[in-house]
C-alpha cells in the first residue's frame, strides 16, 4: 500500500490549505466591509426605513439625501479647497523628500550623515507635540487660517518621503550618474533627466500614501483652519455632525461625498503602489 493510502497526499494538503486560507480571507473581508455597506445603503434610504432596516437592502430607492446633501452643504467648495491643499502639499513633499535623498546619496560625508540623523529623530517625535510651537509660528507669520499655512504644515511629510526614497536611490547604477558628470551635466539635470526615471515607481508609491493621508487629515486642518469658506471636506463631515445629528442618512451621505474621491483615486493607483512596494523591496 502507498505511504498516503491512510492520509492525505502533501498536493491535497497544500490544497486544502489553500481553500482554507481562502474562506478565511473571505469572511475576514465580508467582516471588514459591514461598516462600508452600512454607510453606502443607509444613503439611499429614509430616516425611517434605516432605522427599521439598517443593513438591508431599500424599500424604495431615493437620492434625496444626495441632493440634501448639495444644497445644505458647500460639498464642491470644499472638495475643491481639498484637492487644491492636497496637490499643492504632496507635490511639495514629494520633491523636497527626493532632492533630500538625492542630496544624501550624492555627497556622503559627516554633514550629510549628521543631516540624516537629525532627520531620523525628526521623524519619530510625535506630531502632537509640535503643534502649539507651530501655531505660534505660524501665528506670527498671519499664516493661520490660510492654504499657504497649512499646506507647509504639510511639508513635515517631506522626512517620511524622504526616507522611503533614499532606500531606493541607494540602489540606483551610479555609473549613469557619473557618465553624466563626465558629460558636463550638472547636479539638479542629473537629478531631472536621469534620477527621477529611475526612482519612479518608488516615487509613485510615496505620492498615492501622501495623497491619501493629506486628503483624509483631520487634526491639522481643523486647527489651522477656522474659514467656512477654507473648509475642507474632512472639516465639512465634522461639521455636519452637529448639523445633521438627527438625519443619519444625510451625514452617511457627506461622508461617502468626502470618501469617494481618494476611494477612486487608490482603487485607479493600485497597481502602481504594488509595483512600487515590490520594486523597493526587490532593490533594498
């Protein structure tokens, strides 16, 4: 008789163990998804029929609350006031993080390791903790209240760019960069024409983190914004708590208002984040 006559062959086993993971992964997904299915449904629901039937499907499907939603609440005034903080920041970001470690890369020496070390512990003080310091600089320098002051709030994200980038440059063929030197090109056309092509897909990745992490800010927008009129769309959800605090329907609905955009915006990255993170960690 075979040795497996009695039990499973290790090509059953590892098939099994494949379903197994699989169901597990389903239903651990099906779990995480109830919120966003609670949240998307309820707003094409009524008052009445969400509190009778919180997780099931409408009775009668309306857009009310959507058009509520419009007429109650500046929604494309404050998308637009996000999106512009949210470029503006990012590309800020991005840049100053990949000229740093260009910086870092290209010249090392005892400054720049001095420099990288600064910046280390930079990166883990909590942000919590600067934020009176900042205030008052930002106090003194009328920047409170305004895109320009918060949009350099933004620009402390430019370590974490920075040191998810100088990984990646560190593997980069400097042979390239030297053949340009020879050439007579000089640092910042190195930097243009030959290192930002290299470090894309890295670069990819760092923007997409970056964007969703500035879109979705809360606690630095709602302290160095107080304007209506600067809000937000994160602000305008924290907002239409109060204002909606009876009419769960309509604040469901500025939510996935406020949530639909970065949604769309991963969902159309996605490949380029995992073609990145591999590609960082197949060159680190």
């Amino acid at each position: 008789m075979s040795q497996h006559a009695h039990g499973l062959t290790p090509k059953s086993r590892k098939r099994l163990g494949s379903a197994a993971t699989s169901i597990i992964m389903i239903a651990l997904t099906l779990l995480c998804s109830i919120p966003l299915w609670y949240i998307v449904i309820n707003t094409f629901k009524t008052i009445a029929d969400m509190n009778t039937n919180p997780l099931g499907l409408p009775k009668e499907w309306t857009l009310d609350n959507y058009i509520k939603a419009f007429k109650t609440v500046p929604i494309l005034r404050s998308l637009w006031n996000t999106a512009i903080v949210t470029f503006f920041g990012v590309a800020i970001q991005v840049i100053v993080g990949a000229l740093a470690a260009y910086g870092m890369i290209l010249r090392k020496s005892r400054f720049t390791a001095a420099i990288g070390a600064i910046l280390m512990i930079a990166f883990v003080v909590p942000a919590q903790s600067t934020l009176i310091p900042l205030y008052r600089m930002e106090a003194n320098l009328h920047l409170v209240n305004t895109f320009a002051g918060l949009i350099l709030i933004y620009l402390g994200g430019a370590v974490f760019c920075y040191f998810l980038i100088v990984g990646y440059m560190r593997s980069l063929p400097f042979e390239l960069i030297e053949a340009a030197r020879i050439d007579g090109a000089g640092p910042l056309r190195i930097f243009w024409n030959i290192v930002m092509p290299l470090i894309k897909p890295i670069l990819t990745t760092v923007i997409v983190f970056q964007t969703m992490g500035t879109w979705n800010d809360f606690m630095n927008a709602n302290i160095f914004i107080s304007s209506s009129e600067l809000r937000t769309i994160v602000l305008q959800v924290y907002n239409a708590v109060g204002q909606f605090s009876t009419d769960w329907p309509s604040f469901m609905t500025i939510t996935v208002l406020a949530l639909l955009p970065v949604f769309i915006f991963f969902i159309f990255c996605q490949k380029w984040i995992v073609s990145g993170l591999i590609a960082g960690s197949v060159k680190g």
